[in-house]
C-alpha cells in the first residue's frame, strides 16, 4: 500500500497535503494550501528587518513635519493660473530663505497658494507681500489689484504638539480597551497577538513617512488612528475562524493547533485580500480628488495615511498576528500534549501503512 503524500509542519507533524489546483483556486477555496503558520519563522524575520529599517529611519532621518508642528508664518494669495515654482523663487528673494512649502490648493476661482515659511517679522511680511504683489498682481473679491489680496497668519508649533498629545493618549487608551476586549471575548493570547500587530502597523506606517518623506501634518496623526480600526477588523476576523476550527481541538487527534489557525488564516485570506482593495480603490479617489481637483492638503494627508496603514495592517493580521498567536499557545501544556498526540497517531498510522 502506498503512503498518502505529506507535508511537514514546522512542529513536525505531517499533515495532510493541501489540494492542488491553481493559485486563484487555492485563494478561493480556503483549503489551507498555503503554509504561512508553518513558515512563521520566516515572516518573523521579515517582520523584524522592516520593524529595524523603519525605526532606523525614524531616528535618523526623521520626519518632514508641516508648519502646524514647526511653527511659522503662511502667506496665501489668489492662484489664478500661477506657478508655484514661480511663487516660491519671489518669496525666498524676498526674505533671503527658501520656503518651507509651496502647494495650490482649492479648484476654479477659488484656487490659491499657500506659502509657508518660518516665522516671519513685520518687515519681512511687508517685504514678501509687495514682492508677490509686484510679481504676480493678485485682485481682491472685488476685482481690485491690490496688496490686500495677499493675507498671512501665523501658526504656533504648540498646537501640532497638543494633537500629537492627545492623539498618542487615544492611542494608548485604544490599547488597554482592545487587550480587555479580545482577552474576554477570545483568550489572552489573542490579545496579546493583536496588540503586537497593531503596534507594527504604527511603526511602520511612521516608518514609510519617514523613509519617503511625506509631510506629517496633524491629519496625519488623526489618519494614523483610523487605521488601527482597519487592522484590528482583520486580524479579529481571522481569530474568529482561528477560534471556531479549534473549538474542542484538546478532545480530537486528527489537526494540530498550528494546522487548524493555517486553516483558518487560508479560509478568510480571501476575504482580507478583497477588503483591503475595497479599502485602497476608494482613498486613491480621494486622492484624486484631492490632488487634481480640489487641492485640499487635509483630504491628501488622511488618504495617504490611510492607503499605507490598510496595506500594513492586511499584512500584519496575515503574516503576524496568527503566527505569533500559534506561537503562544504553543507554550500551553495542554496545546504540547493534543500536539504530540496528534504526531503519535499520525506515526502509528505510518507505520501501519
């Protein structure tokens, strides 16, 4: 008689060999085809080469932080067809310093650049507005050319920091509610997993900003934390199939618990994979729509936040946070005695055959 074809397991059990197929048929079947638990060593790895780059980005090139967390002056004044290069060469003529950022925001008539700057004195101001006004010659509502069309307004670092303080308490108050919230409804384990996935999605989402240079405003910080919402979504629909293929799993001998949480991550991938291009499709229109039609910086820097955050998060709920949860409950007695029981009977069988 002929021995079934196996796989090994990283625990080193043989378990049955996934169904064949193509791989759209084995992403739509769910049929535990792909050995992600068993290959969670790897993920691990990959997980910590990112987590190192993007800390070492962080701490090393930092970030691009917008006027709102620098401080500093905004000048703004009526676009019509103007070019900001244009604009930004006239403003650091006239206060001898490049311009920290130059954007056109808004769509029709009601285009205008903002120019932001250091702080800027008195006679700076006065200086920067008559050389823009020369330059370019911008009206008022009324239709008159005047030095009035141009305003300015500063804008304290402190109000940056006080929405980063707040934002980081949310954080942290978001953590506790969490961990309390899948420990009762799930296990502990599950918690703990979570938490250490939503924790990577904040590391390397800052990390990205950091490593590509993106403007960290305030709606970023704001963006950062709709994301965790995204993140725990998936990762708490994944332990609930986790959970439901090992209900009784300590009374049976047929699946170790790393086989059934495989099982588990294969028959929900599909749906994470769907949910995330759901996700992504909608805020590349806000993109659009915030580049190209309406100009608006807020609406750029919550879209842009967000499309990395959905891809971060889709990936830690996938790669990390069932492989960390195999990984814990591979410390439960209980979990090591069904383990090699399973393998017992399995060998039996072997040998048998």
């Amino acid at each position: 008689m002929s021995t079934p074809t196996s796989t090994a397991t990283e625990s080193g059990a043989a378990a049955p060999a996934p169904a064949g197929g193509s791989l759209f048929t084995r992403l739509y079947t769910g049929t535990g085809a792909f050995g992600i638990v068993a290959n969670r060593r790897k993920f691990y790895v990959l997980t910590g080469v990112i987590v190192a780059i993007c800390l070492v980005s962080i701490i090393f090139r930092g970030f691009s932080f917008g006027i709102d967390f620098t401080g500093g002056t905004k000048l703004t004044m009526p676009a019509g067809d103007l070019d900001k290069d244009r604009v930004a060469a006239v403003v650091e003529e006239a206060i001898a310093e490049e311009a920290q950022m130059v954007q056109i925001v808004g769509a029709g008539d009601a285009r205008i650049v903002e120019v932001e700057t250091r702080f800027l004195t008195s006679d700076e101001i006065r200086a920067a507005k008559s050389a823009m006004f020369e330059e370019f010659q911008p009206v008022t509502a009324d239709g008159v050319a005047s030095v009035e069309a141009i305003g300015d307004s500063a804008r304290s670092e402190s109000w940056g920091g006080q929405v980063t303080k707040n934002a980081l308490i949310a954080l942290g108050v978001f953590l506790v509610i969490v961990f309390g919230y899948i420990a009762f409804r799930f296990e502990w384990q599950m918690a703990t997993a979570a938490i250490v996935a939503l924790l990577f999605d904040v590391v390397t989402t800052a990390g990205i900003y950091s490593l590509i240079g993106f403007e960290v405003t305030p709606a970023t910080v704001i963006g950062l934390l709709t994301i965790l919402g995204f993140s725990l979504y998936d990762t708490v629909i994944v332990f609930d199939k986790v959970e439901e293929n090992t209900r009784g799993l300590r009374h049976t001998a047929a699946r170790t618990y790393a086989e059934e949480a495989n099982l588990g991550v294969n028959q929900t991938l599909m749906r994470s994979i769907h949910t995330t291009i759901i996700g992504v499709l909608p805020l590349l229109a806000l993109v659009v729509i915030a580049v190209w039609i309406l100009g608006v910086g807020t609406l750029l820097d919550l879209a842009m936040v967000q499309m990395v955050g959905i891809v971060t998060g889709t990936f830690s709920s996938v790669f990390l946070a069932t492989p960390l949860l195999v990984s814990l409950k591979n410390r439960d007695p209980e979990i090591r005695r069904q383990t090699a029981k399973v393998l017992a009977r399995r060998e039996k069988a072997e040998a048998t055959a």
